[in-house]
C-alpha cells in the first residue's frame, strides 16, 4: 500500500519486519499500548493492519502438548487487535473514513483440532472484525479481515513455496486487488479455492479419529519435509 501512496503505520511482531522504521514492541505484554498511543498522537491514519500473531507451533499437537505460555498467545493473537483498533478507530469515526485489515487466518472458518488454541485466537479475529464492520460501514469506515492458509514466513518456519503456499509478498500483492471487496477474504485465488474444497469434506469425516491421526503423522512428516530452520 505505501508503494501506491499510502500513508500506512506498520504494526508487525517483530523489528525486522518492520525494517527498522520503529522500535520493537513486545505484542505478548499488555503493558504497551499508552506507549504506543503516544507515539501516535498527531497522527492521521488512514489504514491500519493487524498482522501481529503468534503459533505456538507449526507442527498440529493436542492442547494439553501445545508449546508455549497461554496468555501471551491471548495478548498477540487476540488483545492486540482489539486494543490497536480502539486506539484507531475513534479518529477514523471522527474523520468519517479509514480502512482497518485484521490477518486472521484459514483456520479461523472453522474449528481445528491440533491447532485448538491457535484456531479459536484467530476466529476471534474474524467474529470481531466482521461486526465491527456492519457497526461502522455507514461512517465510511471499511473493516476486512483476511484468512490466509500457507504462507511462507519465519512462523510458519519458511515453509517451501508452491501453488498453494505463497511468499509473504506475493500473498500482500494479490490480496491488494480484494481491498474493499467484503468484508472477508482468503486473500489470494489459490486460498480460497482451497477454503472451498475444505469446506466440502463432510464433519463427521473431518473431526473423524482417522483424520486426526493424519494430521499427526503423514501431516506432520510433510511439513518436516518441507520447511527450513534458516
């Protein structure tokens, strides 16, 4: 979006994300934000995007194996978008525009199982961007959240590129041409095909044991295959 003009503040978890434009901020604490409304006073935003989140791990486990402290998952994955939102969205009320885009995630459509925690965090994400966009459509502010599947970034361990799985700047450039078009999206053509054939498997065969078990084991062995430690 800044390469077409845009003003845009970058909130991302990490400072090499942010090529150094700000310093770092630990979205895992709840202690942030006052800094971070200082740091915003006189700014006029017009565009705001979400895209700090947290997996616990890449690879599908049982909730009581998930890796990692609970609450910090809750603070990235959940209070960040709520608490950046609050901060934004009253001056883009008062200004009567603004578009806000919260990453949510493919697993956000539906419960996940050995991904539990991660799923929930981020159909979070959707449930409350979906109605915060009917809440502020009629003051000229656009609220869309993007479910992607694979992307290859350092969370998802640099997962091997293909059809369905993208580089994090191919994802950003096609998602650019579905800006204002609903209030959701995958993001990406090949993603929501993908999102399509998921949701045509039938419940009973995809919350089945032996489903599970693959995620588990032949799931996992891909992965392994297909990711990088760099």
């Amino acid at each position: 979006m800044a390469k077409h003009g845009l003003n845009v503040v970058l909130i991302s978890r990490t400072l090499e994300k942010l090529q150094a434009i700000a310093e770092e901020i630990d979205f895992t604490k709840e202690d942030i934000y006052d800094h971070i409304k200082e740091k915003l006073k006189g700014l006029e935003i017009g565009i705001l995007v979400n895209n700090v989140g947290m997996l616990p791990s890449l690879f599908p486990s049982r909730f009581l194996n998930t890796p990692g402290e609970i609450q910090s998952l809750i603070h990235c994955n959940i209070t960040s978008v709520v608490k950046m939102t609050q901060l934004v969205l009253r001056h883009m009320e008062s200004r009567q525009k603004g578009l806000i885009l919260n990453i949510s995630s493919g697993v956000a459509l539906c419960p996940w199982p050995l991904y539990a925690l991660y799923s929930a965090s981020k159909a979070f994400v959707c449930t409350f961007s979906k109605a915060l966009h009917v809440e502020y459509r009629a003051k000229g502010i656009i609220i869309q959240v993007l479910t992607p599947y694979a992307v290859s970034t350092p969370m998802t361990k640099h997962l091997n590129t293909n059809m369905v799985t993208k580089t994090a700047d191919e994802f950003v450039k096609e998602s650019l041409k579905y800006i204002t078009i609903g209030d959701e999206t995958c993001g990406c053509l090949a993603h929501e095909i993908l999102a399509m054939l998921l949701n045509l498997i039938p419940s009973r065969i995809f919350y089945s044991d032996t489903f599970q078990n693959f995620f588990l084991t032949d799931y996992s062995d891909y992965l392994k295959r297909n990711t990088s430690n760099r």
